[in-house]
C-alpha cells in the first residue's frame, strides 16, 4: 500500500530531471520515504535519488516496489497546473 500527496511542481522538477537520462525508474517505497535508483540505456550514467517521507504533504506507505515509465507520468503531469496536489 502507497498513499502520498504533494505539489505538482515537487514532482514535475523531479520528472524532468531524471527523464533527461532515464526512461524507465523502479522506485523503492518504504515507510520512511521514496528510494529511487536507475542506470541509463548505455550503462554509463547513474541516477539516485532519495525523497524522505517530510517532503510529502502527506504519506502512507508499506514496503513495495513500483515501475513508472516516465514519459508516460510526463504526460499525466502536463494536465496538473502550477498549485495543483498530485496523489498517488
């Protein structure tokens, strides 16, 4: 189970910022926050990237782990605007 609300403009930063090496990212989801660690196609660039469950404006969670295309979440993003809540 994964319960989390934060501003659009947190998560969209993140999104881009990642997306400019990676594709596709597993994150790992604990109760303590979001651990996210990928490699890009080439397997010459890593990205690791931790979000503690403070940075949230709400968070639920029990261990799991999630796949997210993210081009795909790019595209949900363009229709959040600037103020919005994303909850996941």
């Amino acid at each position: 189970m994964f319960r989390a609300e934060l501003k659009s403009e947190t998560l969209k930063g993140l999104v881009n910022i990642i997306s400019t090496l990676i594709d596709e990212v597993k994150l790992t989801v604990t109760p303590e926050g979001v651990v996210l660690r990928a490699v890009d196609a080439a397997h010459v660039g890593m990205v690791e990237v931790e979000v503690g469950k403070g940075s949230f404006d709400s968070y639920e969670a029990e261990d799991c782990d999630i796949g997210l295309d993210l081009d795909k979440v790019k595209s949900v993003l363009k229709l959040a605007t600037s103020g919005d809540t994303i909850r996941m």
